[in-house]
C-alpha cells in the first residue's frame, strides 16, 4: 500500500519519499532524500516506453471507439485524439516512467545510497 501511495504522490521507488520530477518533463537525476540514482544504466527507461504505449492505448481507446460510435466526421475524431493526447502527454510521460522505477525497484530492489 505504501508503494501506491508513493507511486500515485510520483515519489522515489526506494526511499518512497524523495520527490523524482523537477518540472513537467524534467526528472532529478538523485534521489533529493535517499541519493539512489534514478537511471541506472544508459537506455534505462526506454522499457518506460512500452508503459506508455500501453496507458497511452488504454485510454485512448475507449475515446476513438465512442468516437466512431458516434459517426463523427474524422476532422472533429481527428481533433478530439490530438487533444486528449497533447493534454495527457506530461501525466503519461511522468507515470509510465514512475510504474517502469518502481515496478523494477520491486523485481530488482536496492537499498538507498545515503
């Protein structure tokens, strides 16, 4: 339970305190309270991608389907995808990199730095 919380409050995958985001797309390359470096190795977080992909679908989807449901001309099914996309892309972006850390941190667990 305590790793969903820190997951849901985007905090460190080891410590569950440390904040991990420094702006919208700009992540701390620390942990500001346990030390533990967030990349572990170089390509570390393209697996996050994958997270993204998946989220970006799942909620996408049932968008596109109620959409053509609809029978929307595709400019306004166009228009609608775009800006749910361009709205949810940092809330993706910042989760899928969060579930990648801490799903990781669970199968592969390290002990704070500091």
């Amino acid at each position: 339970m305590k790793r969903l919380i820190a997951l849901l409050r985007q905090r460190c995958p080891v410590c569950l305190r440390g904040q991990v985001f420094t702006t919208l797309f700009g992540m701390h390359t620390h942990c500001p309270v346990c030390g533990v470096k967030f990349e572990r190795e170089t390509g570390y977080f393209l697996n996050s991608m994958f997270v993204g992909y998946a989220a970006g679908f799942l909620i996408l989807a049932p968008t596109a389907i109620w959409l053509a449901w609809m029978n929307v001309s595709i400019l306004v099914f166009s228009l609608a995808i775009l800006a749910e996309t361009a709205l949810l892309t940092p809330l993706i972006f910042r989760y899928a990199r969060l579930i990648w850390m801490h799903a990781d941190q669970a199968l592969d667990p390290r002990r704070p730095e500091v």
